[in-house]
C-alpha cells in the first residue's frame, strides 16, 4: 500500500535541460563532460551578460506554470478521495445495516423462546444456540468482508494518488521552476505522509474490526444469559431486557473525514504547509518576505540616492548658469561705453561749453570703465568660487572609487573562500549521502552500529568544519579593516593639495585686471562716490568682498574638519563589515539548523531500520517456533494417538465385555440349558469376527481423516513457508531485506521445509505402526474370548478357565 517515486523516476521522461535552442551559438552545454574544455576556451575579456526582461519573464511564467500544476495536484487528489470516501461510506453504511439486522435476528431468536408458556427445555436452549452461533459467524464473515473491501480500497487510493504524482512530478520536471533534487524531497516528504496515513486508516480498520468482535462477544454473552434465565423460568418483562440491543459501530462520517484529512494533507503538502507544516515551510514564506523587504528597502535607497545626484547635478548646472548670466552681463557691458556717449555728445552740443562738456565725457567715461572693471572682476569671483565648490564636491569621488575596490577585493577574495569550503561541504555531503545508503540497507543489528558510528563522528567533524569555516570567513572579511588607515592618509593628502591650491586671500577687491587696455581714471573726491555709477561701482565691489570672505570662511571650516575624517572614515568601514558579516552569520547559522536535521535524520534512519531488522527476526524466530513446534509436536501425538476403547472407533472392547458377560450368564445357569447355550455361542463365533471387522473398517476410516488432516497441516506449514520466501524482497526491488539478511533468512525457511518434508514422513509411518499396534491389540482380546466360545460350545470345563483368565486381562488392559 505504500507509495514510491522510484518507478515514476525511472520510467518518467528525461528532463529538458539538455534541449538546444536554435540560432544561439553555445561553447558547451550544462552538464556535459566538456565543461572543463570549455570554461578554459574562453576569452580572458568575457563576462556574462546581465539577464533582460526576457528572462525575467520567462522565470515568472515558470513559476506560474508550477504553481498551476502544484493546484492541478490538489484537484487531482481531491477527485481520488472523494471517489474512494464515497464507496467507503457505502461500504460502512451496509456494515451497519447488517450489523443491525443480525442483532434484531439474535433478539428475534430471544423473544421466541420467551414466547413459550413452559420452561426452556434442553433441545430448545442447543437449537437457539446453534442458531445465535450461526448468526455470530455470519457476522463476523460481514466484518471480515468489510475490513478487506476497505483495506483494497485504501489500496486504490494509493494507487490512484501514486499516478497522480507520478504523471505531476514528470509535469514538474519539465516546468523546471525547482530543480529535480527540490522535487524529489518535495514529493518524499509527501509520499511519506501519505504512506503513514495510510498505514493509520489499516490499523482503524483493525481496531474498528477488535472492538465490533468485542461487541459480538459481549452480545453473545447476554444471549446466553438470556437462554439460561429462561431456562430457570425468568421471563422477559421480569429482566427488563430493551428489545432491541444498541450496536456501536464506528460513523462512516468519522472514518472518511480521517481519511480525507489523511490524503488531502498528504498530497497536498504545499496546502497544509499554509497551516499544518506551520514547522519548515512557514520559515520559507517568513524568508520570502524578508528577501522583498529587502529589495524594497534596496529600491529606496537607490531612490533617494537617485534624487540626491539630479540635487547634486541641479546644483553644478546652478553654478554653470551663473557662469552663463556672468559671460551674458559681459558681453552686454561692453556696449556701456557705446551706449553713454551718444547722450554725452548731445549734451556738450547743448550746452555750447567745450572745456566742461570735456570734463564731464572724460569723468562719465572713466566711470563707465571702472564698472566694466568691476564686472570682470565680479565674474572671477563667481568662477573661482565655483570651482572651488566643484573641486570639493568631487574630493571624495576618488576615495569613493578607491573604498569600492578594497571591497570588491574583500568580496572577491571572501567568496572564492566560500566556494572553496562549498565544495569540501559537498564531498562531506556525498560521503554521508553514502553512509546513509549503507546504514539504510544494513543486514544486521551489529552492522548497522559499527555503520552509525563512523557517520555519528563524520557528523561532529562536520559541525567543526563549519565552526571553522566560518571562522576564517568572517577573519577574511575583517581584513577590509586594514584599508581606512591607507585610505584616510591618502584623502588628508589630497585635502592638503586643495587647501595648497584655494589659499585664502585678503578682503581688497582687485579692480586691476581687465580684458583690454583701459586708460587711467582721472581722481575723484569723496563728493564723487555720491553719484549713481560710483554707487553702483561700489555696490559690486562689495557683493565681491562678500564672494572673498564666503570663501575664507569655507576653506577655514573646511580645513577644521579634517580631523574628524580618520574616525568617520573607520566607523564607515565597521559599519561595512557589521552589514556583510551578518549573512556570513546567517550562513553558519543555516548550516547548524541542517546539520542538526540531518543528524535528527540519521537517528531515525537508525532507529528505523533497526525496528525493520527486530520485526524481520521476530518475524522470523516466530515462524520457525511454529514449524520446529508442530515436527516436535505431531510424532508424539501420532505415537499415542486413539486408544482402543477410544469413542472415535466402532465399541469393541464394550461389545466384547458384554459378549463375556453374556457368556457368564449362560455358564451361571443352574440348571444348565444345553440348548440355548450352543445357540448362544454358535451366534457368537460369527458375531465376534465380524466386531473385529467393524473395528478395522472404523480404525480405517479414523486414520483416513486424520491422514487427511495431517496432510492439510503440512499442506499450510509448506504454504506459509512458501508465503514467507515470497514476502523476501531486497531494497532493489522495493522490499526493506538487505541481501545478506535475505540470504540469512531464506537458509533458515529452506533447512526447516526440509525439516517438516522429514517430519512429514516419520508422522506417515508411525501412523501406520500405531495402525498395527491397535489392530494387534484388538487380536489380542478376540481370540481368548474366540476360545472359549469354542471351548464352552464343546462343552469342556475349559471354558470356564479361560473366561475368568480373559475377563482378569480385560481388567488389567
């Protein structure tokens, strides 16, 4: 009744990861024995391309496809119970119906009885009980019929559920969501839980089968009960019996809602680990949500650090626009001079005064000058000051560049450690995986310990080596600690070089430098500054005043917090640590809880087949008791069987004792009758042979039938022999016999058929002695009893002697 995958494996359809796709050039296919060849035949500049949208949705629609056979499971195991929970509640619904109806029938025979004015005679009470037995046997072949119609349906249904796995699994293989090892303890896991249900649906059948025969029995007593009170004459109205006696009898409802729950779960292991397996699958959903948590944080991060660049680049182009507008007010101002001597002009012409029209252009125009100075001047400024921000803004962009590399080698060299003490975990795994075998097909008890304990100690020094690798992982990844105090000295010499560079200046604006030549000014009171051009040129001398002490003050800041940068720098790089060396724990600690399992698993294994090895020899040993009991057993019984006044056998001695008595009277007579004395023993002399003769036909017969029962004795113990050998399967051919214990036990099943084909012929002759040692015996008591009717017919005194010489041997014997 037990379910494997073994067969569906076997004789499922090779997975499709071999399948070429067509038009894509490929130096070697996965799984081949070219990797090797082909991994080396690659170019030193090649690395893999990053998967697009195409494999990503190709990885979701697999996903959708095995989720949709996961559901196409479900329906399927869902149609095989309802189908076999249907017949089975038919099946139980005439159980109780018969059960009812044999009941009535017992109560019926009762009440009959009952109905009899007179006492309960001898007759009455045999016949009402042999009817009451016939009735119990009837109901006991119901009950048998009912617990193998449903064990064949339990049968059925793990049939049914086999094919659906079976052809679902081939369905798996090829979505390929899971790799085939995924599936395999997927569908282990299921079929073990349908295997064990299934195994506790029999055993209710069994204890549904003890507890109606205890029932049976129980009514059966009341039967009796009932037959002797009215035997005694107490009647029915006096005992207060109910008419009708109440049978429990296990729901149907109950039966099939324990079974529905047993294959349902079972199959439906992905169902129930929503809320049974609330053990090993809630821990892999609370994984999932961690992992898209994960991402979604990461999602953030990178959003915000998104809108931080478009701030940062908004920023520069910000400074690259006041460029801009400074370039623009450049070129516009180089037409001032232009634009204010055509007014001068006016005016001197107006005013008919050549020496004061002349001042007036020479003071308007130096002015005009000076404010073009001015703006140069300003848009220096502005150029300086951004790029000195430009400059800082990007101090840290060769550091950043530096850290990324320190960690990628850090990583680097932190995962080819991890992929190195993968694949000694591997070859640990491999080697446990074949101890594992080996302690599975163990053939005795002592060799299955000497095999647990060198996996027991594999186990430990596995948990070492992790204790190990992880170890010298997380001393792997705590050497990136190493790189801030080279990094930190790096970064001060590049903030010296800055501060060497933007030095600070004094608070004078410098009015000196101008794209062309500009003749002198002429000199002006202090009158002068009232007027609007020197105002104006006043006013952006001291918009560039503040330019200069805006950039005194940030360079002044700027070098006060140079000494912070080391520490900062260092918590930086703990922080890194910190943040990686939680997976590399997470890692060991993933590996501690399957070690444990797996060590959990071991036991079990262990334990299992230890209990499998027990039961066999139990099994066994109780077997041969059997057989080496019944050959120790049927010579004795054979030896001493039927004595010859035996009640199976034709009355021969007791014919022969009243033939003597007869004998006695006739002699006893006083007066003797001659007469009727020769008659008499003329009848006997015929009479006494043909009792012999009766005697051999009964002794005849008796042997016959108990030849033919001895025959049918040997006839089941070479049956059960032959079942036994039969029941012998190795594990390769789905048994749980190792091959030196099914040798061990086939040796001892043929040496004790052997046994029992001897004992089978020693019973048949002594048998046939015991034949001739009654037949021998009976001989001995007819022929002292044949002389003396001879004698007394001759009507010698002999006679007399040898009847009182018989009857004292007939005595004795």
């Amino acid at each position: 009744m037990e379910i494997s995958l073994s067969s569906s494996i076997s004789s499922g359809k090779a997975c499709a990861c071999n399948k070429v796709v067509k038009n894509v050039q490929r130096v070697a296919k996965a799984g081949c024995s070219d990797d090797n060849d082909a991994v080396a035949a690659l170019p030193d500049d090649w690395v893999p391309r990053h998967s697009g949208p195409i494999l990503k949705n190709y990885l979701k629609q697999r996903e959708q496809d095995h989720q949709s056979v996961s559901d196409d499971i479900l329906k399927c195991t869902a149609v095989v119970n309802r189908a076999i929970d249907e017949k089975i509640r038919k099946l139980s619904e005439n159980l109780l119906a018969n059960i009812f109806q044999n009941q009535l029938d017992m109560d019926c025979v009762i009440e009959k009885c009952d109905k009899k004015k007179e006492l309960l005679g001898k007759k009455d009470f045999d016949e009402a009980m042999k009817l009451i037995n016939e009735l119990k046997l009837k109901r006991i072949d119901e009950i048998l019929s009912f617990k193998k119609e449903a064990n064949a349906l339990e049968k059925e249904r793990g049939d049914g559920l086999k094919i659906v796995l079976r052809e679902k699994f081939q369905h798996l293989i090829s979505v390929g969501h899971l790799t085939p090892k995924e599936l395999l303890h997927n569908f282990d896991e299921r079929i073990y839980e349908i295997n064990q249900q299934l195994l506790s649906n029999t055993r209710a059948f069994i204890d549904l089968e003890a507890q109606l025969r205890a029932q049976l029995d129980a009514s059966i007593v009341d039967m009796r009960s009932n037959l002797n009170q009215l035997a005694l004459g107490v009647g029915l109205m006096y005992r207060k019996r109910e008419s009708v006696t109440t049978v429990r009898v296990y729901k149907d409802s109950k039966i099939s809602h324990r079974r529905s729950l047993s294959a349902d779960f079972c199959i439906t292991g992905m169902v129930l680990g929503h809320s049974l397996l609330k053990d090993v699958k809630e821990l892999d959903a609370c994984i999932a949500r961690v992992v898209q948590a994960y991402r979604t944080a990461v999602y953030k991060i990178y959003t915000a650090f998104s809108v931080k660049m478009d701030d940062l680049e908004n920023d520069l182009c910000g400074f690259q626009v006041i460029n801009d507008l400074n370039h623009i007010h450049l070129c516009e101002i180089s037409d001032f001079q232009k634009l204010i001597e055509v007014p001068l002009r006016r005016l001197s012409v107006i005013t008919n005064t050549t020496a004061n029209s002349k001042t007036l252009f020479e003071i308007t125009g130096a002015d005009v000058i000076t404010m073009q100075k001015s703006l140069y001047s300003l848009g220096e400024r502005l150029q300086n000051t951004y790029l000195i921000l430009n400059h800082a803004g990007h101090l840290w962009d060769s550091h950043i560049l530096r850290s990324a590399h320190a960690q990628k080698l850090t990583m680097c060299a932190v995962e080819d450690l991890i992929t190195s003490h993968d694949a000694i975990e591997l070859a640990n795994e491999i080697q446990l995986s074949i101890a594992m075998e080996q302690l599975r097909c163990a053939p005795d008890a002592e060799k299955l310990q000497q095999i647990y304990d060198p996996i027991v100690l594999l186990l430990e020094k596995t948990a070492e080596i992790y204790v190990q690798h992880s170890e010298s992982e997380l001393g792997r990844l705590e050497e990136y600690m190493n790189f801030p105090a080279y990094l930190s000295n790096t970064l001060l010499s590049e903030f010296d070089l800055f501060l060497e560079k933007y030095s600070r200046s004094s608070g004078v604006p410098n009015n000196v430098t101008s794209p062309r030549k500009v003749s002198t000014p002429p000199t002006r009171n202090s009158s002068q500054l009232y007027l609007p051009l020197p105002r104006a040129i006043l006013q952006t001398e001291l918009q560039e005043l503040a330019l200069n002490n805006w950039k005194n003050g940030f360079l002044e800041s700027f070098q006060s917090n140079i000494v912070s940068v080391p520490e900062q720098l260092r918590q930086q790089a703990q922080l890194w640590v910190d943040e990686r060396s939680t997976s590399l724990h997470m890692r060991y600690s993933f590996k501690m809880v399957s070690h444990s399992v797996r060590l959990e698993r071991v036991k079990a294994a262990r334990d299992a087949r230890l209990a499998e090895l027990r039961h066999h020899d139990a099994r066994l040993e109780s077997h041969l008791h059997a057989i080496y009991n019944l050959i120790d057993r049927l010579p004795v019984e054979v030896s001493e069987f039927g004595a010859i006044d035996s009640p199976i056998f034709y009355p021969y001695v007791s014919m022969l004792d009243r033939i003597t008595n007869s004998i006695n009277e006739v002699l006893d007579q006083d007066p003797p009758n001659l007469e009727e004395k020769k008659l008499k023993m003329s009848s006997y002399a015929l009479r006494l042979p043909k009792h012999r003769e009766l005697f051999e036909e009964s002794l005849d017969k008796v042997i016959t039938d108990y030849k033919l029962l001895l025959e049918h004795g040997f006839q089941e113990a070479r049956v059960s022999n032959v079942r036994f050998m039969a029941q012998i399967k190795m594990f390769s051919e789905g048994g749980k016999y190792a091959t030196q214990e099914a040798i061990k036990t086939s040796a001892a099943l043929t040496k004790a058929s052997e046994t029992l084909e001897v004992c089978s012929n020693k019973t048949l002759e002594a048998l046939h002695q015991r034949r001739s040692q009654l037949l021998a015996q009976a001989d001995s008591l007819l022929l002292p009893v044949m002389r003396i009717v001879a004698d007394v017919a001759k009507g010698s005194t002999k006679g007399n002697k040898q009847l009182e010489k018989s009857k004292s041997m007939t005595k004795k014997k």
